[in-house]
C-alpha cells in the first residue's frame, strides 16, 4: 500500500514518515461491480484513492433516474471537495467494475497538508481541476450534443498523447455523462465516421482529422 501512494501524483510528494502516518489511516476496499462507495448525503470521513477499476459520481432523481457526471478510472481520487469542506457527499460513487479503493482518513490528510506545502498543493491543485471541469461542463450545456462529443473525444485524446483512444464505458454511460440518449450518441458517431473525422472498431476510436474536429469543439 505504501508503494501505491508513493508513485501516486497525488500523495508523491509526502516523505517517508508521512506515507508510513497515512498508510496506517488508510483502509482497502476491495469493491464489487455496481456497488456503492459513497451514499448521496453521507458524512465526508475522508477522501477515495482508485488504485483499479472504475467508479461513476451520479446524481440520483427521486424517480431512479441518474445523472453521470464523471467516469474515473485508476490513479484518480474522489470526495476530495467534500473533506476539506466537511459537507456532505451531494453525489453517489458507485462502482461500473470490480475495483480496487482506498479510502484514507480526513484527519490523515489534513495533518499532511499542514506539514506538507507541496502536498497541499496538489490537493489545491486537484480541486481546482474538478471545479475547471464543472465549469467547461456547465459551459458545454449552451453547445450541440455533436459539439459535446467532439470535445469529449478531443480531450481523451489529449490526456492519452494520442489519436488512437479507447472509449473508458459503454455507450450507456458516456452518453449520460454527456446528457444524450444512447440512440443520440450512436447517431452522432455514426456522423463523424461519415465525415471522415473518426474511425470505429468497438471501444476503439482513431481520430482522423483532428483540426476539423476542434473546428466543431
């Protein structure tokens, strides 16, 4: 477990002290597909560390209905906001694969920030980043649902340093995330592979013509 914080991003600025304090305020959670980390509503105990596997944050409706609003994959973390502001989780976690999760104590990570500017940073560092996304998503609501999902794949691209991606979920998901039906999301791929923009083989994504692309994004 130590060596997992110690070549995470996140925590690879804490010494050797400080990892064997926070290794031993952390607590392994072997979680199954489709289970629930975090409860909308629950208390902020600390924060969750994605070691494998995949968790989607939902808003749920009253009726069942459910919101995506991100997909993290591993070497991510999430509830972060929630610690530091000790607030109550808004969103569920919930597991779209057997995953792997951390979950380290409040008072853990607090302590460190107070001992560790650098390690402070990193956290200023990743909840600016979620609050850069809300906003380029509440941003995305004014633009068309073929500019939501060439932005979306512009930006994986980006984060992969390639033109050949592998979508992250199924359809179902990303379609939620990106507020679409899945029939709308089929559409819309359908369109770009006519366009020449992309290709498709199943998850697979070659992007072919990214300036036309960012021209739509």
């Amino acid at each position: 477990m130590k060596k997992t914080l110690a070549d995470s991003w996140l925590f690879r600025m804490l010494d050797d002290e400080q990892l064997d304090q926070m290794v031993s305020h952390t607590c392994v959670l072997p979680v199954s597909q489709n289970m629930c980390v975090v409860k909308q509503g629950d208390a902020p105990e600390g924060t969750y560390w994605i070691v494998s596997g995949q968790v989607k944050i939902v808003l749920q409706s009253k009726k069942g209905g459910e919101k995506t609003l991100e997909i993290l994959g591993p070497n991510t973390c999430f509830g972060l906001g929630e610690m530091l502001l000790n607030r109550p989780h808004l969103a569920f976690a919930k597991t779209t694969t057997d995953s792997l999760i951390l979950h380290i104590d409040r008072d853990a990570m607090l302590q460190a920030a107070k001992m560790n500017f650098g390690f402070a940073r990193e956290l200023m560092t990743c909840v600016g980043r979620q609050f850069y996304g809300l906003v380029r998503d509440i941003k995305s609501y004014s633009q068309t649902a073929k500019q939501r999902l060439a932005g979306y794949l512009l930006r994986q691209s980006l984060r992969e340093a390639s033109d050949d991606i592998e979508l992250v979920a199924n359809k179902s998901l990303i379609a939620s995330r990106l507020s679409l039906t899945p029939e709308t999301l089929s559409r819309l791929f359908h369109d770009l592979a006519q366009e020449g923009m992309i290709s498709i083989s199943g998850r697979q994504i070659r992007i072919l013509d990214i300036e036309k692309m960012s021209l739509i994004a």
